[in-house]
C-alpha cells in the first residue's frame, strides 16, 4: 500500500494550495478542522476567514515575487 505525499503548491498572485493529509494549527497550536483533503491556505493576509483563502487577493491586487 502506498500512501500519497501531501502537497504544498504556491500560486502565482494567489493562494498556497494544500493537498493531502496534513494537520494545520493555529500559532497557539490548536488544531484547525479541515472538511476537505485540497484547501486554499491566505498568502495575502487580508482573508477574512483565514489561514483559508476567500479570494480577497484578486480585489487587493496582491503580487508574489517572481
């Protein structure tokens, strides 16, 4: 049996992409309940339901570095 490596994927301008079987916490070290396996981590920090991305960026203008 072959268990698949979790994912991290950073998108240009956008979120990071997380895939896989990960735990997230809180920087208090609480655990953050995941509904699904792919979830959408902020990169901008102006989601207003962070760590989760709601697309916020796109309106900010938010820009990664090359």
């Amino acid at each position: 049996m072959s268990e698949e490596q979790p994912t991290i994927t950073p998108y240009p301008d956008g979120p990071l992409l997380v895939r896989g079987d990960v735990e997230l916490r809180t920087a208090d070290g609480e655990p953050i309940p995941r509904k699904r396996r792919t979830v959408a981590l902020c990169r901008c920090g102006l989601s207003t339901i962070k760590p989760f991305c709601d697309g916020t960026h796109k309106a900010a203008g938010f820009r990664t570095d090359d």
